[in-house]
C-alpha cells in the first residue's frame, strides 16, 4: 500500500493518510510490487542462517534473495 501524502492539523497532529493506492496486481490477484531493499536483506540473511551462518557467500545469498522475492 503507498501513502500519497498525510494531512497535518493546527498543533501538530496528522490525520489518516489523504489518499491511498492500491498496488498494481498481477495474474492471481496477489499484489506485486518490486522487492525492497529490506526485503531482501532479510530474506539474504535467511538463505545466510539456512547455510548454517558460514561466511564468504553474501552475494550469492543476495541474488537469489532477490531471485526468490521477484519471482513470488
């Protein structure tokens, strides 16, 4: 979901988000939007965890990180 703008009030206080809109979607009706950054650092350190936490392969575990997440 992506947030357009937020209205602010007299003394600070913000309101519910002005308008918002809906991801596009792909075929199945699943929202499918470009994996972020922090996605797919997580799921980097996942693939990281899985291998048993042994150094030396953190591009790898990225690209197919970024792989998994572009694909589902």
């Amino acid at each position: 979901m992506k947030l357009n703008g937020r209205k602010t009030i007299k003394g600070g206080n913000v309101t519910a988000p002005m308008s918002v809109k809906a991801p596009k979607e792909k075929a199945g009706g699943v929202a499918k939007h470009p994996p972020t950054h922090d996605e797919i650092a997580v799921r980097a350190y996942e693939l990281f965890l899985d291998r048993g936490g042994l150094p030396g392969h953190h591009e790898e575990d990225w690209l197919r990180a970024e792989s998994e997440l572009r694909t589902h």
